[in-house]
C-alpha cells in the first residue's frame, strides 16, 4: 500500500472496529436481558449467565459485520471529501479505485473472517449453547426448586423451598409426594442439599418430619416420624442427555449440511433447511465487498465541500438494505426450491460487477457546463469599460 492507502485503512479500520463493537453491544444487551431470568428467578450463576449470551455473539457478530462495514465506508468517505482529502487525490491523478483499494482490503478482511466464523465457529458455538440451555432447563434446582413458589415437575409431586443459601442449600423445605395415593408422603425439613455422584442425583434433607398416610383410606390418621436426616432420590429429574436429539440446522458443521443422514431427514422440508442453512452460511461472506462496492460507487469520486452528499449516502444505504433483504428473501426460496440457489450468489455477484462498472464510469471526464462549452468554441470577446457605455471588440 501506497502512504494514502495505509492512512485511509488506518481510518475505515477504526471506523469499522468502533461501529462493529457498538452495535454488538447493543444487540449483546438486548439478547442478555433476556435471559436474565436465569439469576432473578432460575438461581443460575452469573458464570452461566454470562456463558449462554456470549456464546451467542458469533452468530450475530457475522450479521452485525457486513452492516457495519457499509457504515465504516460511508462514514470514511464522507469525512474524508469534507476534509478536501479525496479533493486534493483526484487533482493528483488518482484514480477511484486506488482511493478505494484500502476499503476492498479491509472488506476482503472482513469477508474472510465471517466465512471462517460461519464454517467453524458459528455451529461450535451454537451446539454449546444447546447443552447449556438443555442443561438448565432439566436441572431440578433451576426449574423446580425456586425460593417462594410451589412447583410441581410432575403430577403428584409438588415442592417448595423458603430460599437459598449463599452455600447452596435449600432452606425452608417443603415436598409433598401423592403419586402413589396407598402411601402420600409429605417431607417438611429445615435443610436441604441435592447432591450428585455417579448412581443419581438425591436430596437430601435434614432435622424435619415425614407426614405419611394412605390417601385411600385417610380416616385412619396421620404418621409422623421425625428425623435427622432423610434421602429422597430425583434422579428422575436430573439433566437428560440430549445427544440423541436432532441437531439443527444452524448447529451443524459444513460438511453435515452437505451430506446429511439420510434418516435423520424427515421430510423434503428438513432438506430444503439445510439447504438454505449451507448457502446463506457461504453467500453472507459476499456483502461486505458488496457494501464496499456500492459505497465506492456512490461516494468514492471527489466532489466540492459545498455540496451535500445526504442524497448519496442515503442512496447507498437504501441500497444495500434492499440487497440484503433480497438475499434473505432468496435464501428462503432455497429452503422451498433449489433453484433459488443460483439466485442467492447472483445477487450479491451482479450487485458487485454493477457498482463496479458504475464506479468506473463515473471516474471518466465529465461532459462540460453550456457556459464553458461556448467559451471555448465562440470567439472570444473582450469587454471593456469606456466612458458610459460597455465596447466589444
């Protein structure tokens, strides 16, 4: 690279890297509080909570990237002709394509990146945090033991705790157990612990009392037995493993999607999924060149400060909203036919090779004002002052 175009990818770069990390946390925020019923209501960690939306973040930084490359490309553009940079190129001689090569590098850049992340990281992240929110969704201290409510996992089964200590134990316990009416057992205890090894999951309860009665016959009394320390198994409740369970499309690698298990396809329109999940997973990594091209387009020739170039850049933004939404629009007609995957990759190819053309023939000399035209062709005048009145010789 020439000193202008280290200088100018210097700028896009800041530019793309400020706005990437902006809008991220943004839509990072908006995802995680959402979930932040893990702590308020669920007893999760923080750990966890933190885990599950960050695992989130690759799928949405390759959304949020090419977006953010437009706006890094409008914006250095923009700025740099208000500051007579691409002023002061363009009487140099330079061409638009050497004031936008530093824009096509880092998109190229970003393009590779976003492909690297759909191909790899993407489904790695995506099938972690499967198993995280399978995980909280069986476990038993999550789900059914929340401070201050009475929850029932199953019919018959009902439990509640007063609250949590800082330690994890379960304070307050109350379960009442009635799914076998010819013996409904009720466990009150002043302490609780669940507790996991390899032959289940138990809670256990400590200093309490078991209220025992058959609930066929319940005219003949109550049985209390207090105890010091009592066993009850729910390792019916404990997580399931889940790795039998069909994974999704955005949760499967490159070469799953290309050749999935026949018999894990249930029907034409599971296929037609994974389709659309394939191509729109290598047609995404297309629209930061696409972005790039159409901001060079229309913002990449220099132009006097005294203009306003809004029209412009609210052109090239409309533009590459419609491109984009037309490649959603495509990339749902895959999963219907597989003729629209010729129409995923036409449109952010055509839109290149169009912005490209347009770019350069907008670099040529343009056609002259009316007013210069005749001055060059027309003799030309003298005009004079004398005395009162203007002579032209």
């Amino acid at each position: 690279m020439t000193l202008f175009g280290r200088y100018m990818f210097r700028q896009v770069t800041n530019a793309f890297l400020v706005i990437l990390l902006t809008l991220t946390t943004v839509v990072w925020l908006a995802t995680a509080l959402k979930e932040l019923n893990l702590i308020t209501s669920q007893g999760q960690g923080i750990l966890l909570f933190f885990q599950m939306t960050l695992l989130s973040l690759p799928s949405l930084m390759a959304l949020i990237a090419p977006n953010a490359m437009m706006m890094a490309a409008l914006y250095t553009l923009d700025r740099m002709n208000g500051d007579s940079e691409l002023i002061v190129m363009t009487a140099s001689g330079a061409t638009v394509w050497r004031i936008g090569a530093s824009l096509l590098a880092l998109a190229a850049i970003v393009s590779v990146i976003i492909l690297l992340s759909n191909v790899f990281v993407t489904p790695a992240s995506m099938r972690a945090l499967r198993s995280f929110v399978t995980q909280v969704r069986a476990d038993l201290i999550s789900q059914v033991l929340q401070p201050g409510r009475f929850s029932s996992p199953e019919t018959g089964l009902t439990f509640h705790i007063r609250d949590r200590a800082m330690d994890g134990d379960l304070l307050g316990l109350l379960v009442h157990d009635e799914r076998d009416s010819k013996q409904v057992m009720s466990y009150l205890a002043e302490r609780g612990r669940i507790i996991t090894n390899d032959q289940g999951s138990y809670l256990v309860m400590f200093d309490g009392y078991v209220h025992r009665y058959n609930g066929e016959t319940a005219d003949k009394g109550v049985q209390i037995i207090a105890f010091d320390q009592n066993m009850l198994d729910i390792s019916e409740f404990s997580p399931k493993d889940d790795s039998d369970h069909e994974l999704r499309p955005r949760e499967r690698y490159i070469s799953e999607l290309m050749y999935p298990d026949a018999k894990t396809l249930a029907n034409k329109h599971d296929a037609g999924q994974l389709r659309s999940e394939l191509h729109e997973r290598l047609s995404t990594p297309l629209y930061p060149l696409v972005f790039a091209f159409v901001a060079i387009a229309l913002l990449g020739h220099a132009r006097t400060t005294r203009e306003n170039r809004w029209g412009q850049i609210l052109s090239a933004f409309g533009i590459g909203v419609g491109l984009r939404v037309a490649g959603l629009v495509a990339g749902n007609l895959v999963a219907l036919s597989a003729w629209a995957v010729a129409l995923v990759y036409a449109i952010p190819v055509g839109a290149i090779l169009v912005a490209a053309w347009t770019a350069h023939v907008r670099m040529s000399p343009e056609l002259r004002s009316k007013l210069s035209f005749e001055f060059k062709f027309q003799p030309k005048k003298i005009m004079f002052w004398a005395g009162r009145g203007i002579h032209a010789t």
